[in-house]
C-alpha cells in the first residue's frame, strides 16, 4: 500500500482532466472551446487567471492555431498542453503529424465526438480514429478516474520518449458524467513529474539548431523509420510508467488493455471506453448463467499491443469486436481490422465479428449488450454470421 | 558524401549544426555565364546591386571597394549583371556555359 494522501472527489470527466492539467502545472496551454471539451480549458483559463498555474494560456482562433502554438512552445522546451474534440482534432489534422515527427511530447486532453456532417455533438470515435495514423500515442479511458491519472501518466511518457499522446474520454457520457475521482496531492503530482527534460530547444542561441527542414527523397523515409523506432519503444515506456505509477500510488490500473473474467473464457468480447462497463455488466449476467465469456478492454490503441492481445486471445473460440466508428470501408470498423490482423497469426485462429455500435452518441443499453454477447456465443457454436453487424440502428 | 542512414540522425528531424544557403551550391544550374571584364568595368556597382545571388564578388582596394569578379559557386546565369551594366561600358557579357 501506497502511503500516498489520495483525496475523494466528485467531478466530471472534463472536471477531472482539468484538474490534472492544474495540478501538472504546464508552461504553455494553447486552446481554443469546442463541445463537449469546451470546459477542460475553460475551467483551466479560471485556474490561470486566479494565479492558481504559472501557465502562460495562449488563447488563439481556431485548433489548427492551437496545436501550431503548441509545436512553437515545445520546441522551445515548454511543457505543453491542450484539449480538444471531433472537428477540433480534425482542424488540427494536419499539425499533429509535424508535433509527433518533431518528437513533441505534447499531452491533448481529448474527448471523443461524432465528426460532421450532419453535425453531432455526442460520442463516438470518429475523431480520434481520424488521427490513428498521426504518430501519436493513444490512449483510451473507461471513466474520468481513469482519465484523471492517465493524463498525469501521459506527460511521464511522452517525456520520456518524446512523442506526442493524447488520452481520451466518451464525450458527454463520462465528459459531463459525475463519478468519484480519487486524485493525487498536487504536490505530489508535481514532484512525480519533475521538470521536462527536452530533447532540444531552438531557443537555446549558444547551441544553435534547425528545426523542420525540407527533407524530400534525401532524408524522409529514414525520419519516418525512425519515429516508428520510438513508437515501438513507447510500448516498453507505456509499460514502464503505468507499472511505477501503480507501485508508487497504491493502483491498478491497467497498462494496455484490461482483461475482465478472462480466465477460462471460451468466447469473449473485445471493447474499449465507457460501453466496457457497459459489458461488463453482460459478462456478468451471462457468467450467472454458466455462460464462459469473458471481456478484454483495449486501453492503448497507439502503439497497437497485438502482442498483448494475441496472448489474451490464444485460447478463446470466438470474439466480437466492438467499434464505436466505422472506416466506411465496407469491412468495419478500425478497431475490428486491426485486432483481426494481429490475430491472424495465433495457431488456433478464432473466429471473429464486429459490432459498430453507438455512433453520434445512440444509447449503447444493456440488452444490447446482452445481444451481443449471445450473437458471439452464437459465433462459438460455428452459426455462419455477416462479419460485421450494426447494432441499435433502425432497420 | 555518404549519406546517412536512419540510426545516425539526430532525433526529431532537427539539424543540429545550423546550415546556411553557403553549403548548397547552385552554380551547376547554369546553362549560360557572366565573363567580367576588369579593364572595362568602371565600378559603378549595379550588377552588384542587381544580382539576386550575391554572386558579385567586391573587395577592399586602397579603402575603396571595387568589382573583383564573379563568384561562380551561386552564379545561376540569369545574366541581369550583362543586362544592368551600361550599354556604354559593356564589362560583363554572357557565353554558353560548358562544365
């Protein structure tokens, strides 16, 4: 047991990310509002203005602005911060990869929100699987205690192998959501994280350097080979930071993915975010009826750990995929592909569906839960079922 | 030069001794070249002036400063020094480059 002071809050999701980013005490946060992640920086701008932080807040005109200012103080070795949603992230699309080619441990407090049109406010994963491919570690969180730490892990990770990370929460679902937080002392908090340590600093004049040249043929393809290098360090260093963080404060939280009656589950289901507790609770009503299912929380979607999920997955018959966004690539949805993917090399292969479920923020309940469940026992029992299904759509 | 390979670049893309325009020679971009003529030239400067690759070498004589050639490295022969010098004078003009 950790003899670390742990304080019992209520606070919502958006509450929660914003009192971590306090109590982080970043050098630079540039932001602009937009829902539902509108409040993590609005209640961050009151937190500057009472000279609560020694934040320097940038308030600029659109993301695409507040992720450039956010490139511009990280290089210059500030700690650097932001949040934002759905058509936030996507207007900063194009600065994301510079922040993760650059190696800019930049932390965005992410919640997730359905992408345009028709415009839609409520969760789903579209956003932030928009950006999978961006470079930047992504981590995704059951509830806003999960969100609280993991955001404080995140600055120790990307610090120590700079590369940008952004943690998201289910918009308005856990965003706007109260639940009981059990949060750090500040300073502890401060002290965990330290100073950064950066990589370079092109404000420093007695060292001089370039930073964002053109690279064309010459150079390009071995910048890239080498970013996909630290990605693949990042799972070491995910590894590292969420097991000291459990040992130093008394937590289990989980490093890649959480694995939930697993044991000797002969079929189970494979989800990430708020729905898993969702499933869980199916898991649980299907377990009192003898049913042998189990359910696999994926936390760390960037870097993907196949490894942990193929270890996961050895012995299991059958598993359904649930996706809260779809590619539009007529094979499901993100998650399915990849999870298939990492699957497709175990001995025994099991046998596999997606479920695309809860887009534009549609009530994920517990008979659809419990639909699932049974269409994947079905799957088990070696019934021929479409790959991909959507549930709680109206026929 | 060989260049290198990914493992020994420096991390996040950055190039850690600042590089300056000097170390990118772009003379070989020439397909036609200035010749200066020194007994011709009257140092009135406007090719200096004019030349967009401060290709017009000037140096110190007596205190003064005078025309004392082209420098080729950066030279790309766009010829606006041929075309500046005064019609008069003619100290500068343009034959085939042949590297």
């Amino acid at each position: 047991m950790s003899e670390t002071l742990k304080v019992k809050q209520a606070l919502t999701g958006n509450e929660a990310f914003a009192f971590a980013m306090k109590q982080i005490n970043p050098d630079v946060v540039a932001a602009y509002p937009i829902t539902p992640a509108t409040e993590i920086v609005q209640i961050f701008s009151k937190y500057v203005a009472d000279g609560e932080v020694d934040t320097e807040f940038v308030a600029v005109e659109s993301e695409h602005s507040a992720m450039s200012a956010c490139i511009g103080a990280a290089t210059a070795g500030a700690r650097v911060m932001t949040g934002t949603s759905s058509q936030g992230l996507a207007l900063m699309h194009e600065v994301l990869y510079i922040a993760s080619a650059l190696r800019l441990p930049i932390v965005l407090a992410e919640v997730n929100r359905a992408l345009s049109a028709p415009i839609n406010i409520h969760c789903d994963h579209s956003d932030t699987m928009g950006s999978r491919d961006s470079g930047w570690i992504q981590i995704y969180c059951e509830n806003a205690n999960e969100g609280y730490h993991s955001l404080i892990q995140a600055v120790k990770i990307a610090e120590t192998i700079n590369l940008p990370v952004m943690v998201t929460l289910d918009g308005f679902i856990i965003s706007h959501g109260m639940e009981v937080v059990e949060t750090l002392e500040t300073d502890v908090v401060r002290q965990y994280l330290g100073k950064r340590k950066p990589l370079y600093n092109v404000l420093d004049y007695e060292n001089p350097i370039m930073v964002g040249p053109l690279d064309l043929t010459d150079y390009y393809f071995e910048h890239k080979r080498q970013q996909i290098e630290a990605m693949k360090k990042a799972k070491d260093v995910i590894e590292e930071v969420i097991t000291d963080y459990n040992k130093r404060f008394g937590f289990d939280f989980p490093v890649f993915a959480e694995a939930y009656r697993m044991e000797d589950a002969e079929y189970a289901i494979l989800s990430m975010s708020s729905a898993a507790g969702t499933m869980k609770e199916a898991v649980d009503v299907m377990r009192e009826k003898g049913e042998k299912v189990g359910l696999v929380r994926l936390k760390v979607f960037r870097p993907f750990p196949y490894e942990v999920l193929q270890e996961f997955f050895k012995n299991v018959k059958a598993i359904g995929v649930m996706d809260r966004s779809d590619s539009v690539s007529t094979m499901g949805g993100p998650v399915f592909n990849e999870v298939r993917s990492a699957l497709y090399d175990l001995d025994t292969r099991p046998r596999i569906m997606n479920f695309v479920f809860g887009l534009g923020g549609r009530d994920f309940p517990l008979s659809d839960a419990l639909y699932i469940v049974n269409r994947v026992k079905e799957l088990k029992e070696g019934k021929t079922l479409d790959f991909v299904e959507y549930v709680g759509v109206r026929e | 030069m060989k260049k290198k390979g990914w493992k020994e670049l420096p991390e996040g893309a950055i190039i850690e001794k600042v590089p300056t325009s000097q170390e990118f020679k772009t003379g070989s971009w020439r397909t036609q070249k200035p010749v200066w003529d020194p007994n011709k030239c009257t140092n009135c400067f406007l090719c200096w002036l004019y030349c967009p690759d401060s290709s017009i070498i000037l140096k110190e004589v007596n205190g003064e400063p005078k025309v004392s050639g082209i420098n080729y490295d950066y030279c790309k022969g766009c010829g606006i020094c041929a075309e500046v010098c005064p019609p008069k004078i003619k100290a500068i003009h343009m034959e085939k480059e042949e590297f």
